[in-house]
C-alpha cells in the first residue's frame, strides 16, 4: 500500500540555516532520508507521528504547536501523519555552509604546505589533538603517529625521505567533518630513486583545523 508524499516547501535558505515547511495530508511520508545536519522541528500544527527507524523499529510521537525540538545530524527515518487530519511542521536545518568553506579553505593551505616543505604551515592546519596515520607502515592502517608532537616529527621525517618532493593536481572535497584531498606525488628520495604516484588524504576536522590525516597511495608495479 503506497503512501502519499508528505509535501516540502522552503521557505528560508540563507546559506547557513535552511527551513523547509513539511505539509502532510492523513497518512502521507516524507519517505526514508538521512539528517545531513543538526535541526529544529517546530510544530504548525499539533499530530501524531508515526517515525519507522532502522532495525524494523517504530514509535508515535505527538507534536505540539509551537513547541520546538531539535536533533542531531545522522538521525535517519521515515515519518508519517499517523493522525487523521493534516499535520504540517517547519524543518530549521544548521547549514552552516561557512565551516564548509573554512574546511576547504583548510585544505588548500595545507597542500599549500606541504610544496612550500614548511612544517609550521602544516601544524597550523592541524588540531593540537591531531592523527596523522601515513600510507605505508608496518600496520593495517599505516603508521600511527598521535598528537602534535609526533604528528610534527612525522612530518618532517617525510621531507627528509625526500629531499625533493610536490605535490600537484589538487582537489579537495568537504562533507560535514570529513573531507578528502586527491593529489599526484611527484618527489625523489635520498638515494635519487625517482618517484611519481597518485594518492590521496581522508581528514576529520575538528572546526576548521584538521583532526585527523589518514594517507594512501598507488602501488606501482610493472
Ligand atoms: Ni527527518
């Protein structure tokens, strides 16, 4: 038995807060999404839910008019007017698209860093509570070097493997508190062994300043 779809409108979007009113006739969804960002529901009208959650799960909740509540991001659902009469409410989602920017921003610099070979640069991107897990090492995921002390010696160990090194073609990618940077690693090492390889960085951010750095690159092989 199909449902019909609860109806979207939105009525504000500033690049930092977007707020959608949601208009559900008795018995309509607004079919399975994911929350990509924190928000507020505030009520238009009082109703019943019926909220189908993962794992088979399902709960009523009664709406209020005018009396707010706010979620998460990652909340995922289905929600439909469980209520006989139609039932409509205000989605208020934290965009937030400057911390976007700020990130990418962050991104930049840093590869910005590492073809200027300034360590300082680097550090400056990184939280003081940094990861920096690099793409080759003895373990599952490389090497693991944690806090800025020995995210730092890491560093500056690498620009010692290779006297010569840069890093071109940079893109990045942003996406809440994750974001990816893909690169072409064009160096040479202490003996001259030439090297040129695509790779790329996963980060978490910690506001804008990088969290966590974790590297991969090509195996090249004949
Ligand atoms: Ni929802």
């Amino acid at each position: 038995m199909g449902r019909k779809p609860a109806t979207p409108m939105v009525r504000l979007d500033d690049g930092r807060v977007v707020a959608t009113e949601w208009q559900f006739t008795s018995g309509a969804e607004t079919g399975w999404h994911i929350h990509g960002h924190d928000y507020v529901i505030v009520p238009l009208t009082d109703g019943t839910l019926l909220l189908e959650e993962p794992g088979d799960v399902t709960r009523e909740a009664s709406l209020k008019q005018h009396v707010p509540y706010a979620r998460r991001a990652g909340v995922e659902h289905n929600v439909v007017n469980a209520g006989n009469g139609d039932l409509s409410f205000l989605e208020v989602e934290i965009i937030d698209r400057k911390l976007d920017g700020d990130r990418l921003a962050t991104l930049s610099r840093f590869l910005a860093a590492w073809n200027a070979r300034n360590v300082d640069a680097l550090m400056d991107c990184m939280a003081e509570d940094c990861v920096f897990q690099s793409s080759s090492g003895p373990d599952a995921d490389g090497r693991r070097h944690e806090g800025a002390a020995a995210v730092r010696a890491a560093y500056e160990a690498l620009f010692d493997t290779f006297p010569e090194a840069s890093w071109s073609d940079g893109r990045h990618m942003v996406s809440g508190d994750r974001g990816v940077s893909e690169w072409r690693f064009i160096g040479r090492d202490r003996a001259g062994k030439a090297i040129e390889v695509d790779g790329c960085d996963l980060f978490d951010f910690e506001g804008s300043r990088i969290r966590a750095k974790n590297s991969f690159r090509k195996v090249r092989s004949a």
